[in-house]
C-alpha cells in the first residue's frame, strides 16, 4: 500500500505539473496571437511580439506551439480578443488587479465576480485599488546570461530606473513607456530574456497571519487558474511562492 500511494503521490504531482504548464502555455499563446495580430508578424519589426515569444521561449514552450499562434492571428475565426482589466479586493482586504485577454467579456466578468463572492472578496470599480500600485516596465535576465556587473552598467547605460540582482535571475525596472526601448538597447548584449513584461507593483506590502494567507493564495490561484485571465497582482506580502 505504502508503494501504491507513493506512485499516486507521484502521479497526483505531475498532473498537476502537466497542468500548470498547459495553462502557462495557453497564456502565452494568447498573447503571441494577440501581440501578433495587433502588429507586425515579424517579430523583428514587433516588440510586444518579440518579448511574448521570448518569454514562451523561457517557459520551454516548443517552437510550433509559438508558430501555431502566431499563424491564428491570420485566421478569420471570429476571435478577437479584447484587453480588460479588473480591480477589487480580496480576502482580508488585499488590493487585487486582475489583467484578461478574452473573446468574451461578459463571460470574463462573470468568471471573476464568482471568484470575488465565494472568497469574501469584492469587485471595485476602476481605480478602486490600483492607486495602491504603480505600473512599472518589468525585463527579467537569467544568471547565467551575464555578470551581476555588466548588466548593472548596461541598464545605466539603457535609461533603467533600477538593477536588482537575485539568486536565479536580474530584474531591471524601468519607464513602463521606455520598456521597448530599453529592450532593444539590452539585445546588442543579451539573446535570451525571461520577461518583458508592464507589470503593477504594489507601493506597500501588507502581511497575513498564516490562515488568512492561505485564503488569500486559494483565492489569488483561483484568479489564476480562468483561462481568460493574464496577470494576477496583489499588494499581499507573501511568505511563500504561488504556483
């Protein structure tokens, strides 16, 4: 018995990894197709493209999966997928912003006041919580891409706010208007991003008593697990890493 439920444990974990990782890659293939059909189709002369195929790249999404999307934003299938953004708070009144590629929005909206409802949460108007926040451009570097030097004098020299370098990975902040720009100054040096990405950063953090943090993640993973939504950020200040 101690075997069977061993494999079953086995077997329970790589599910659930198979399915982070169909979830990540639908994500990044919305954007792909969204990026691609609002510009040009060579990522090239496509930022948005670039930094979304990029990413998926990062993510270990295989090479026709990314040329899959990219060739859906020419079919006519009657997709369009519309940018929406939700603002609310969660459970013990943590600040939530709530960013969605859909080609429904009345399904969108509906998905996620549910969500708000059955975790004690409240979807606000806009503006409601997103002056707890700044929008910031966001460019993710890995370790092993370059030396904790280096990239501090590359982003000075690119126009970055901020260089931070942590144990995996450089996080260079920047003007969420210059991130492109920025980018492109950084590609002369770097082939491989992790993230490019305009992000809401919160501008305090607030803490949670283990019981209430571990609502609080039911509740952020709830968000994160509708197909339609994108981003998830919080002014929570969380002692673990959300899956």
């Amino acid at each position: 018995m101690a075997g069977h439920s061993h494999w079953a444990g086995i077997k329970h974990k790589k599910g659930k990894a198979d399915k982070q990782k169909s979830k990540i890659f639908s994500k990044l293939s919305r954007e792909i197709t969204v990026a691609a059909k609002l510009g040009d189709l060579n990522p090239e002369m496509n930022s948005r493209l670039r930094a979304a195929i990029q990413s998926a790249r990062a993510a270990n999404m295989p090479k026709e999966n990314i040329e899959r999307a990219i060739d859906k934003s020419n079919t006519s299938n009657g997709e369009d997928f519309e940018s929406l953004r939700y603002e609310g708070f969660g459970p013990s009144k943590i600040a939530v912003i709530i960013e969605a590629l859909t080609d429904n929005k009345n399904r969108t909206a509906s998905n996620i006041r549910t969500i708000f409802q059955k975790n004690d949460g409240s979807l606000g108007t806009t503006g409601s919580a997103s002056h707890n926040f700044i929008q910031i451009g966001i460019i993710k570097i890995g370790k092993d891409e370059i030396s904790e030097e280096k990239i501090l004098d590359l982003a000075i020299e690119a126009g970055a706010q901020e260089c931070f370098s942590f144990s995996d990975f450089h996080e260079i902040h920047c003007n969420k208007n210059e991130l492109y720009n920025i980018k492109q100054k950084l590609e002369s040096e770097i082939n491989n991003f992790l993230l490019t990405n305009i992000e809401w950063r919160p501008i305090n953090k607030i803490k949670l008593t283990k019981d209430a943090e571990d609502k609080a993640i039911h509740f952020i993973e709830s968000l994160n697990d509708d197909d339609d939504v994108q981003n998830v950020y919080t002014n929570l200040d969380l002692m673990r890493d959300i899956i």
